[in-house]
C-alpha cells in the first residue's frame, strides 16, 4: 500500500463542515464574525510520550485527546485538526485500529481531520487541533487572582501509577492495573466544562506535566501564590492504597493527567459546581490563591510545607 492510498483510505472522510478538506495543498476554513482562531500541537513519539505496548486503538485516541484538552483549557471550541504521521512500516493492522481510535473521538466531538502529512520513519504522530473562541473570552493561565479558590477536574495520578508498573516498580491486581491504564492510554479531554468555565473562571491549564509544575504556570503568569490542600487532592481508591511517598509522586508530579486547573472567586462556587454537574465532570476545590507568591502545601496535620512549583522538564 502506498502514501497515497494509505491516506485515502484511512483517514481521508467526507468533511462537510470544512471550506476544503483533504486532498488540495491547503484546508480551508470560515470562522463565524466574533471568533477568534485557536490552535495547539502536541507531538507524541513513541518511547518518549507513549510505549509500544498501547493498543493502536487507544494511541489514535490519546493523540487527539491531548490536543483537546488544550482547547478545554482555553475554553474554545473545537472545529478541525491535522495529522503529521510518520510510520515505520504502512501496516493495516496498526494504522485501521489507530485511525478508528483517532476518528471515534473526532465524531464524538464533531470535528474533521482536514489535512495531514504521512512519512515513513519513527513511529510519532503530531495532532494540530483548531478551535473557535468569542474574541477576548479565552482563558489564560494569567487571570488568578487573590482570595480565588483553586479546582482540578477528575483524579490526578493514576497515568502515573500505570507508568510505574510498565517500569516494573509497582505491582498492581489486574483490575486495578487495567482501571489505571486506561487512564494513562485513554484520558478525556474535558472539552464541555472548558466551555462552561469561559464565563467563570480566571485562569485554567490542563494538567499534562504534573500537578505542582502546571499549577507553577499558573502563579507564574497571573504574579500570585497558591496553599495547597493535600488531603483534598482527589484520586482513586487504587491510588490510595500504595505507599504515600509514591502516591504523592503520583499526586503533585505524576503528568498525564489531561485534567483542568483552574481558578474561580468564591462567589462562583454553585455556579462552578453547577457547570461542572451539567458538563458529567466532577471537580474539587483543592487549595487557594494568595498574593504572597510561592507554592505552600497544607499536610494532613495542617502543617504548612513549603513546595517547588516545578513539573516534568524534557531538557532538564
Ligand atoms: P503536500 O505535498 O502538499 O504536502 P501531501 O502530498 O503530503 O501534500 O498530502 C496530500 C493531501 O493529503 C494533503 O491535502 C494533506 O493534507 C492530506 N494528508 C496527508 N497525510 C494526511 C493524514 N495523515 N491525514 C489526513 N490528511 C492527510
Ligand atoms: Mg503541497
């Protein structure tokens, strides 16, 4: 099978949404008046972002779910996305389940792959997502404020707990095992509370370098510090019976999570819980936003411990 035919007949669809589709140098789209464009790229290569053990169905899914969850973060809306694949091999019983898991949570999102580059190489696929977005109605990660209540969406720290039984450090029963891996190769972008939480938070990020280093990002940008609530920090029952030291490995530095933090004043506290509640989204307030900068994290003793607001560096 060729480039070409590779393209055709995997991931080239009907894109009635779009201008232009597949097929010409360039896609094109229309923005309605009143949006603004918004665009974000991850690249996933394998032995670096994901291992060769994930089922080809769930890497096609994690490549577009960590593009959509940017677009949560910012609020936006997504519209379209492209495909930069490059594959050792072009092997269709690799690229049919990929492509089926990529395209599934394209549908469930109404969006069109609109374009794309296939090489032959190492295995990697980089997804661009374009999302829509009121002019000036984006969310930032510079917005927090004082006296804001500081929320994550989800659990944090299972794709980390699956990571450290892949690495042979943990052992896990099976059920508990597929229950974490599942979160490690399969997160959910939290497209719908993005959206809900345009008209009340502050500041929102998605957590994709660990807790502590994506939260530093917020505080850096907005000029403010945060106290920490440990024992609010939600996760799972699997999560909670390891060793602490290693659950809180998971908890503050795990990465992978694709959950939202986020900042909103007090005040909007019902109507966070409300958009949460209509988006299927559980959130939890988990510390608080201070003038004074720098990260303190409040123990299970109420001891206050002072912390490094720094996540997972690929240079460091
Ligand atoms: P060009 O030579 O202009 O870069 P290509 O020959 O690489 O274009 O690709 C031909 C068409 O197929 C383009 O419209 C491109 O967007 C599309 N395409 C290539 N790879 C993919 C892919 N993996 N998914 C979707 N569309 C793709
Ligand atoms: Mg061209």
């Amino acid at each position: 099978m060729g480039e070409f035919d590779l393209i055709e007949r995997y991931f080239v669809r009907p894109t009635p949404r779009a201008v232009l589709g597949p097929g010409d140098d360039c896609a094109l789209l229309a923005l309605p008046p009143g949006q603004q464009l918004a665009v974000s790229c991850d690249l996933l290569l394998q032995g670096r972002h994901f291992l060769a053990t994930v089922p080809p169905e769930r890497l096609g899914h994690k490549a577009l779910a960590v593009n959509l969850s940017d677009l949560a973060a910012c609020g936006a809306q997504p519209l379209a996305f492209t495909l930069a694949l490059s594959l050792p091999h072009a092997d269709e019983s690799f690229i049919a389940p990929l492509a089926r898991g990529l395209l599934a949570l394209a549908d469930a999102h109404g969006i069109e792959l609109v374009g794309g580059d296939t090489t032959a190489g190492p295995l990697s696929l980089c997804v661009t997502v374009l999302g829509q977005v009121p002019v000036g109605g984006a969310l930032l990660r510079s917005g927090a404020q004082p006296g804001d209540l500081l929320w994550v969406s989800g659990s944090l720290g299972d794709a980390r707990l699956a990571l450290e039984v892949f690495r042979g450090r943990v052992a896990l029963p099976a059920a508990d095992f597929e229950s974490v891996r599942l979160a490690m190769e399969c997160p959910t972008p939290r497209v719908a509370l993005g959206l809900s939480l345009r008209e009340l938070a502050t500041s929102a990020i998605d957590l994709s370098d660990g807790l502590l280093g994506d939260l530093g990002h917020i505080l850096r940008r907005s000029r403010v510090g945060a106290l920490l609530q440990h024992a609010a920090l939600p996760h799972s029952a699997t999560l909670a019976a390891q060793p602490p030291a290693l659950r809180d490995e998971c908890l503050l530095r795990g990465g992978d999570d694709y959950e939202l933090l986020f900042t909103a004043p007090p005040a909007r506290s019902e109507a966070v819980r409300a958009a949460a509640a209509a988006a299927g989204t559980p959130v939890t307030a988990i510390g608080t936003i201070t003038a004074a900068t720098g990260l303190v994290m409040v123990d299970a003793h109420g001891r206050e411990q002072p912390l490094a607001a720094r996540g997972y560096d690929h240079f460091a």
